[in-house]
C-alpha cells in the first residue's frame, strides 16, 4: 500500500464529504475509492470514519489523524516544489575550494558574473593551498591545480597552468638578464619555501637547476610583489604575472626553458547526481577559463 497516497485519498474524503465526489475527482469507482480506505484502516487498526449510505463522519482518532495527515502531505508537497524548483532555477549555497593565490588572481570577476546569472546561488569560498577533503568539508567543487592523485573523485579538466621566470625592468639593468641556467648563480631568486631548485625544461628534458636568494616564502602573491619592486628573479603561474607583463611592469625571460604545463581541474563528489547549482558552475566556468587570457601565455 502507498500510505502517501492512501492519506492523500482520506483527507480528499474528509474534505469533499463523499467517497463518489473523490471517485469522480480521480476517474475512478467509489466501491475503489472506498476499498482504499478500509485498506487503510486496517493497516493503522482503527476506525477513521462512520459510514453511512449517506454520510460519513470522522471518529475521535480520526480527526487526529486527518489533521497529521494535513501537515505531513503539506510538507510533502512543499519538499516536491522545492525540489523542482531546483531542478528548474539552481539555488542555494555553493561551497567551492581553491587554492589562494589563484582565488585572489582569477576568480572575483568570474563569480562576479557568474552570481549575476544566477541570483540564487550564494557562494561560500574555501581557500587552501592544501588539498581539502570535499566531503569532510562540505565542499561541493575543488578548483585543484597540478597532477590529480587516484581517488573516487570526479575530475573535469578546464585549462592548462604555466609557467614563466620574471623579472622587473628595474632589476635587469641592474643586474642583467640572464639567458642560461648557468647565469641564475649570479641572480638572487626568489623562491616557494622549502624549495631551493628550479626545474627547468633543457633539450626537451626536465633538469633541476639549483637556485640560491635571500628570500623564501608559501605564498605566490608575495614572491610576485618582491619580484615587482626589484628584490629578485621569480618564476611563477602565467595566470599570476600575465597583467604585469602585459603593462611592463615585469619582462618573461628565458621562456623557452620553462617547465611543462600542470592541469586545472574542477573536482567533485558525484557525477550521477551532481547538483544543478554544481553543474551551472562547471557549465559557466569551464569556457570563461579557456577564453581567459591569463591562460595563453603570448611566450612559451
């Protein structure tokens, strides 16, 4: 027995005060409509209703299940519209990760736009450089940026990230421009913590190439605004530099030794049943990044 469907034909019963109105009303018999509810009073083994050949009237637990019924098919159908609705105009709050530098380089124009497409949507930003757990977070997409590790997760690739070694126009009349691996000795670089080489691209191979300065930081806004004001040679993201090397403010050098490029991907939990405000966001982003200068680099 559908006991969602059994209380939608009592309370119709109750209101409509005769089986053959709610028979008439469905496209069905009485004597089914009545079976209905016998059915149902057994399976709950009370009386709902006295019957009679010309009326019916409710028993005591019979108006109290009436009016739990009422609430229960209310919120039913208020769950069913909801529910529609989302299938029709995306809503609620989407948690996205990324990680910071990016975040800060390439994403308030997008969500900018994007949030004006969809007014609904609420975006709750999660930036971490690390690699943040979608479901122990509550994640509902991770922008992730190089090789992906084997997991369960789902991965749509949306560009590639490259790379290039910069410079301020102030720090190489000062101190020259290198133009080979060799040269970088002579140059303060700065570069990410923990990491005192430089893998360079050398006859089609990858080399590491150490690198000596005075300056080491986690943060890629941090080594671009040292490199911006002279401190150093950097090499960093292209979506991270293209703005200042496209106003001079930083010059690309030995471009051609620059390291392969890494993937950007949207990650997420679940392709079958992705969410609607989910899917606009891959469906949005996705061609904004492969149009988006900051990922054709003019130099390679």
């Amino acid at each position: 027995m559908d006991r969602i469907e059994a209380m939608r034909i009592f309370v119709r019963v109750v209101k409509a005060g005769s089986f053959s109105a709610v028979a008439h009303e469905l496209n069905t018999t009485q004597p089914t409509i009545s079976k209905k509810i016998t059915h149902l009073e057994k399976y709950l083994g009370v009386k709902l209703l006295r019957r009679s050949s010309r009326e019916q009237e409710l028993t005591d637990v019979g108006k109290v299940y009436f009016l739990r019924c009422q609430g229960i098919l209310d919120e039913v159908d208020e769950t069913e519209s909801v529910i529609r609705h989302q299938i029709i105009a995306p809503q609620g709050t989407l948690r996205i990760t990324a990680p910071v530098d990016f975040a800060h380089s390439i994403l308030p124009p997008l969500l900018k736009d994007f949030l004006h497409c969809y007014p609904d949507i609420h975006v709750d930003l999660v930036l971490d450089n690390r690699e943040v757990d979608l479901v122990v977070e509550g994640v509902d997409v991770a922008i992730r940026i190089g090789e992906l590790k084997d997991s369960t997760l789902f991965a749509k690739p949306v560009a590639n990230s490259f790379f290039c070694m910069v410079a301020s126009p102030e720090y190489l009349k000062k101190y020259g421009r290198p133009s080979k691996p060799e040269d970088l000795t002579q140059h303060n670089c700065i570069s990410y913590s923990l990491h005192q080489v430089w893998n360079l691209l050398i006859n089609g191979q990858s080399v590491t190439i150490p690198v000596k300065g005075n300056i080491r930081c986690n943060s890629g806004d941090m080594i671009l605004e040292s490199v911006l004001i002279g401190s150093g040679l950097g090499v960093l993201p292209y979506w991270l530099v293209y703005r200042y090397l496209q106003d001079g403010s930083l010059v690309q050098i030995m471009d051609d030794l620059m390291p392969v490029a890494v993937p950007i991907n949207m990650v997420y939990l679940d392709k079958k049943y992705l969410p609607l405000k989910v899917q606009c966001f891959i469906d949005f982003f996705k061609p904004k990044i492969e149009e988006h200068p900051a990922f054709h680099p003019l130099k390679i």
